[in-house]
C-alpha cells in the first residue's frame, strides 16, 4: 500500500530537522547521509525518494530556519509574534544576541552555525542563506520603517550584520567572559541603532 502524501511530507520533515541539528553541530563534510538517516530512524535508501543529493537538503534545511519559532528551540526565551513597531524589532535582537540561542548549538541560527560551510557551497545553498539574511533584514526593516524613516534598510543591514558577527565570534572564541562581552556589546549597539535603551 502507498504512503500518503502527508506521511511523505512528515518524513521529509523529520530528515530536514535531524540534519540541520547535525549540520549546525558539524557542518556539511562532517555529516554523512547515512548519519542524517539514522538520526531520523530511517533506512539510507529513504534518503533518495526525497533529495537527490545532500547538497540539496543542506539548502532546505538551511531555508527551514525560517520558521523556527525562537521561544520553541531558545530555553527560556519568550517571543511575542504579535508585536509591532521597534518592540518587534527588539525583541529580535534581543532573542538572537540571548545566551539561551547561544549555548542551543543544534537550533542555532544557520548564518551562525555555517558561514564557512555556506560560502564553499553551490549556488542553491547560497541562495537559501541569501534568503535567509533578507527575511532577517526585512523583519528588522518592518520593525524601523516609519515614512519619515529613510535609513530603516541600511540600519536593518548595519543590526543583521552585528546580530550575526557577534554571534559567529561569541561562539568561536574560547574565553566565556571575553563571549560574553562581544554578544553584549552587539547587543547594545544594536539596540542603540533602533533607538530602544538596552537595559
């Protein structure tokens, strides 16, 4: 008897999210298909009615993060979907600079996890992290953009970028405190750029 649709789909899923955990632990050349399937209780033969290749999964599992809601995957993180304004804009920053998303190595954010990893990729994967730093700037351009606001993108760019870089050093270095202080000083200037005091 055939699967339903919707088993295939639910099984797609399952193989995106197992990789992307692993991805984001190891990065690509480190994860092996046959430890992606196991990850998700499936046989590697399952890998093909799927993906053609793992390149591809990579870059849909890179796309899924997307709609990863931080108070989910975040310990202790509390993300109001509703809000509107700089109040959204905040809570963005305030989220993605947290310790909570941090130390959540396997439901980091893929521009954290796999710069690197994505900048030797092929064009689809590339595209998928292209995409995923425009949703970012565009849901910090709604939280700043007023009409009498021409600088909302380029400040959008500027607290991408120091939501990102500060992240990407934060988890690089090997001194907690030292951390620490870059994920704070990027926090801090980021809010700064949105007008919203950091305290």
């Amino acid at each position: 008897m055939p699967l339903s649709a919707e088993h295939k789909q639910k099984t797609r899923q399952r193989i995106v999210e197992c990789a992307r955990e692993l991805f984001n632990r190891r990065g690509f050349d480190d994860v092996s298909i046959d430890e992606i399937m196991q990850h998700a209780g499936l046989t590697r033969g399952g890998f093909y009615n799927h993906f053609k290749a793992k390149e591809d999964l990579y870059a849909e599992a890179i796309s899924t993060f997307i709609r990863i809601d931080p108070a989910e995957h975040w310990k202790g993180i509390r993300f109001d979907h509703t809000a509107r304004g700089e109040a959204f804009a905040r809570q963005i920053i305030e989220a993605y600079l947290s310790v909570a998303h941090l130390e959540a190595v396997e439901n980091q954010c893929p521009m954290i996890a796999l710069p690197s990893d994505t900048a030797r990729a092929g064009p689809r994967v590339r595209q998928a992290y292209r995409c995923l730093v425009e949703n970012m700037v565009s849901m910090l351009e709604r939280g700043l953009d007023t009409e009498a606001d021409s600088s909302a993108r380029q400040r959008s760019l500027a607290i991408t970028a120091l939501c990102v870089g500060g992240m990407v050093l934060a988890r690089t270095v090997d001194n907690p405190a030292f951390a620490d202080e870059v994920r704070l000083a990027a926090r801090d200037l980021a809010l700064e750029l949105i007008g919203s005091s950091s305290d």
